[in-house]
C-alpha cells in the first residue's frame, strides 16, 4: 500500500528527471556522434560456419560409408559404382542435415556447403587412406584398406567409378623443372 504522500513524491521525482533531461537536451546534441568499432566476431562467423559445414558434410560421407561398410558386411561396392556413389552422397546429405538440425545450425551452413563436403569427400576419400591407412582400418578393416589402396590412385579424384588422376595431369604439364630451357630474351641496344 502506498500512502498519499509516496504519490507525491513520485510526482515531484518525475517532474525532476524531466527538467534534467530538458537542460542536459543541448549539451548530448553538441557531443560528438562515435562510431562504434565492428565485431571482429562477426567477421569471421561465416567463413568459420561455411568451413565447419564443409567439414561436417566431409565427416558425413565417412559415417555413411562406415556404417555401410558395417551393415553390408564389408562389401566395398556393387554392380553399379555410379549409382552406389549417388546411394552414399544421399545418406551422407541426410546425416549432414540432421546433424545441422540437431546442432540448431541455420543460414547459408546449412543449405550448400555440407553438400560442398560431400560431394569433396566422395571424389576424394581414398586419398585419405592412402595418406593415413591406419586410421581406417580402425574404423573399417586392413581388407578394405588394403582394397581402396590396391585399386586407387593417391592424387586422384573418384567420380562415376573412375579415378582421374589429376596430381600425375598437373605434374606432366609443369613437367620437370631441371629439364625446362629458360626463354630466350632478345637484347637490344636500347636505341630506336
């Protein structure tokens, strides 16, 4: 309960505060106007997202084919390789979509860039197990390993059932770099 005098004073208060914010009215108009310094975490938030939902449609790909590898028994491929690539790009967009959703990860993170890693980790996942096969024969078998090492290339890229090698391509067209002849330069007096 309040008394008729706190009514009062809370009127004679107010009436305080605003004849303060009348007389102090010209002196915030004349302060210069500051610019406040941008977010640096602002900044970096969506490369970092993009890069983080790159990785996780990479990371995709390597559960779908883990749990393939484990629910068929440890057949590597089918008939068909172009359509088993299409079978483990599928599963993996799905696991990268739940695990956005799970994550609460929205924006441009969840539209194209975990499909970017999938489609990345499809074409280049035995380059991976050339350069670390220990680690996936934790995950997989030394079988499997051993058959994605025997009948893959390092330095290439995987579609359809194809490798292409591109790191071989790249290196004929540089060629070796003790074998290359410098170009000739014609030296003139200087004088037209």
């Amino acid at each position: 309960m309040s008394s008729p005098q706190g009514n009062g004073l809370g009127r004679g208060f107010q009436s305080r505060l605003n004849r303060v914010a009348e007389n102090r009215a010209p002196i915030e108009a004349a302060k210069p106007q500051v610019e406040l310094l941008p977010d640096w975490k602002a900044k970096f938030k969506l490369p970092v997202t993009l890069v983080a939902a790159v990785l996780l449609g990479m990371l995709a790909v390597f559960i779908a084919r883990a749990a393939r590898f484990h629910v068929m028994g440890g057949v590597q491929t089918g008939v068909n390789p172009g359509f088993n690539m299409i079978i483990v790009a599928g599963v993996a967009i799905i696991c990268a979509v739940l695990i956005l959703r799970l994550l609460n990860i929205k924006g441009y993170a969840s539209s194209a860039a975990p499909a970017v890693g999938v489609f990345a980790m499809i074409g280049l996942m035995h380059n991976f197990v050339h350069a670390a096969p220990g680690a996936f024969e934790l995950f997989f078998s030394k079988e499997w390993t051993d058959d994605v090492i025997s009948y893959s290339e390092p330095g290439s890229i995987y579609f359809g059932g194809n490798y292409f090698n591109v790191l071989n391509s790249l290196e004929d067209i540089a060629g070796d770099p003790e074998e290359q002849e410098l170009p000739k330069v014609r030296r003139g007096t200087g004088l037209s």
